[in-house]
C-alpha cells in the first residue's frame, strides 16, 4: 500500500506497479496516470485564447515532452469559494491560513463577459444517457477494475488521451473496457475550454459502459453546482454571509466559460441535478470534497444523495447557495492531528476503509505552491494520500499546468 504521494518522472508514461516491479513510463493501463498540459512554450496555443485554433488531441503512444512550468494564475488555481464568502466584491488575495496555505483561493481574471441568460421552462424530466436501461443481453462476468478520474475542469482532450493510457476508450472516444468501473469525482467545467464536451463525454460513456456490463458514474462537484445555479438564478441576489452575491457573479469569478453557458441544454442540467454526492466502491468512499459537509445531509449513503436531490429539485435560490457554500470547504483532512479523525467519522458514519477526493489541487495540500504568480510550480506526479493513509486526493491540478489524473483502485505498489 502506498502511504505518501505516488510518483513519476514528468513528462513519462504512467509507472505501473505489478507484483514489485515498475513498468516505467510504458503507459499500461493498471496503476495510475498523470496526463501533462500540452500547452507550454513551444506547444500548441491555448484553446482558451482569444482566436487561437484548438489544439490537436495528443496521441497517447507518443512519447510526452517534459510540460513546462506556467504560472498558477490566481482564476486557474482558485476555487468558488472565496465567491461563495463575498461575492462580486471578491478581491484577488488570497487569504493565508495557518500554515502559511491559503485556505480559499480568489480568482484574478475579470475579463470573462456576464451572461444573462434566461432559465428554460421547465417540464417532466427528459430522458438522458445515464438513464438508458442495460440491454437485456449485457453480460457482466463480474466486478471489472475500479477507476477514478479527478476534476476535469473542461479539458476534454487531456481526458481523452487519459481514459486511452488506461485502455478505457479507443482512438474515437468509445468504450472497450468491458465490464471495469469507472467514477468520475465531480468538477467537469469551468476554466478549461470545453466542460460540455466533457459532460457529453461522460454521459456517453455512461450508455456505452452499461450496455457490456461494466459502467460510468459520475459525483456533484461543487462547480455542477455553480453551473446550475448560474444557470436557473443567475444575478438573483443571495446572502452570502459576508454580503449580497450571486451564482452569476461567483460564476465568472472561478473560471466561467461563455461557450459552456450558450452550451449548456436542458438534459445537461438534468443530468448534473441528479448526480449523486457520495459513493462506496470496494470499500473506497467517493466524494468530490475533502470536507465533511456530507455529515450535514444524512447519515448514511442513500439519506444524503437524496437529500440533496431534494434540495436542487427545490429550486430554491438560498437553498442552492448554501449546499453550493458547503461543497466549496476544503482541507479537512490536511491537518496532522484533526484530519485523520475526520476521515474516520465520514468512515465510521457511510462505511469503508479509505476515502477518495478531488476538489483541493494536490500542489496546496502539499504546500508546492507558494504564490499566486507562480513562483513555484506545481509538482504533481500521482494520487496524494495522506491522513494515516485514510484519504487519497486525486485534484492533480490540470488549471494549474499540473496534472489530470486517472487511478486504479485499490492504489497497490
């Protein structure tokens, strides 16, 4: 078992454990992958500026230039939270916490444009992909291998060149992994250039998965919240507890993409109100955030997803805010003495022996970054765990030039 950060050399395949050897760098889909941004100097533009080309999906067999530290622009490393605690009014420091970490990150760019746009009527619930039911001839010869993906963020083809590394999707984006699992942690838009594509991915693969056995899953991750609340309220005023706010405004503050938003369909918001918030897996409980806000909602699996299916079906503005409040807290379990007792009241209340996270980067949890200006680049090389070996943290930063990454569960060396 891995206690501490699992790790490879930048810019290499995925070392892959077996038995006591390692498979350096030869991309096989059993351990864990940690997918470089291609968009350093030298590579190709940054489909986020203004007029540039998308870039073309790496090919996986390829082997991975070493990706180029960039700066952790403060809208890049930020997170809703620091919008969820003031607002529009939000300024671009971070506040430090008290190990010198800061404990919300407030975004930097206000360039990104305000969209008003109207909540579509609402009618009976339409049919998405996660509902199609499994083929009556699907064939499942047992639990296949369990995989989880951490925050996305909207960079699809990094997702894309991943889910190849593990031998998940082929070279068209379908499914060939047969009956394996695979749960995605939440934070599938916002900051990267196409968070639809990536909802569209995952959906697809949800029908692809069940109709041979195996399937797709998907956590609410507090930016499925913040989209939905853009959305259906967008400059409703909300009270934030430090001011009058709005999804709207905490929208564009944490990476806001208007290609989304024009985007952004009926059955998508379907889709992101009905995820479920935590999971057991083989003894591992998912979750999107390292917090223990889910203790809030119920006291065990079923009694908090529903719960906050309630809460969104309600559409209550206030309400909204405050789940998407909750979901935003961090580091619950970074602390020496405190977070490990965290984790084992999650434990102990919905069961397992190891949660599993995205939400909080790797490279603040681990103290690599020091500044918003990026003095010190991330240094991501693999799932973090920590807490006595309690908790696994899968954000390897992708908005940050760290990395988007995929684990095999249990993580085995």
């Amino acid at each position: 078992m891995v206690e501490g950060s699992m790790t490879q050399g930048a810019g290499q395949g995925p070392d892959v454990w077996h038995g006591g050897e390692t498979t350096h760098g030869e991309g096989t889909a059993q351990a864990l992958s940690a997918v470089p941004r291609p968009d350093g100097p030298g590579g190709p533009p940054d489909p986020r500026s203004a007029g540039a080309a998308p870039a073309a999906r790496p090919d996986p067999r390829a082997p991975m230039a070493p990706a180029a530290p960039r700066a952790a622009a403060g809208a890049q490393a930020a997170d809703a939270g620091t919008a969820a605690g003031t607002g529009a009014t939000a300024t671009g420091s971070t506040s430090g916490g008290g190990d010198g970490m800061p404990e919300e990150y407030t975004p930097t760019e206000r360039d990104l444009p305000v969209l008003r746009t109207a909540v579509a009527a609402a009618g009976g619930p339409e049919p998405t992909m996660v509902d199609v039911p499994v083929p009556a001839g699907a064939v499942n010869d047992g639990d296949g291998p369990l995989y989880v993906v951490g925050d996305v963020h909207g960079y699809l083809d990094e997702l894309r060149t991943a889910l190849r590394q593990f031998g998940i999707i082929d070279a068209d984006g379908h499914w060939i992994a047969g009956n394996a699992r695979l749960w995605f942690l939440g934070d599938f838009t916002d900051r990267g250039p196409d968070g639809i594509g990536v909802i569209e991915l995952v959906m697809q693969l949800s029908a692809e998965a069940a109709a041979v056995g195996g399937y797709c899953k998907a956590l609410m991750g507090n930016h499925e919240l913040l989209l939905l609340g853009a959305k259906r309220f967008g400059d409703t005023p909300v009270n934030s507890g430090a001011g009058t706010a709005s999804f709207q405004a905490a929208w564009l503050l944490n990476g806001g993409q208007r290609s989304d938003m024009e985007r952004l369909a009926d059955h998508h918001l379907q889709w992101m109100s009905r995820l479920d918030a935590i999971a057991l897996a083989d003894s591992h409980l998912l979750v999107h955030s390292d917090a223990s806000c889910y203790l809030d909602y119920g006291d065990t699996i079923e009694a908090v997803n529903d719960s906050i299916t309630e809460a969104l079906q309600r559409n209550d503005a206030e309400e909204t805010w405050e789940l998407f409040r909750k979901f935003t807290k961090r580091f619950a379990f970074r602390e020496e003495t405190s977070g490990p007792a965290a984790v084992r009241e999650l434990l102990d209340t919905f069961g397992g022996t190891r949660i599993v996270h995205g939400h909080s980067p790797i490279p603040y949890l681990l103290g690599e970054v020091d500044s918003e200006d990026g003095e010190s680049a991330p240094d991501v090389t693999g799932p973090h765990v920590y807490a006595d070996g309690l908790a696994v943290a899968m954000d390897g930063g992708v908005t940050m030039a760290g990395k988007l990454l995929i684990a095999q569960l249990p993580l085995v060396r």
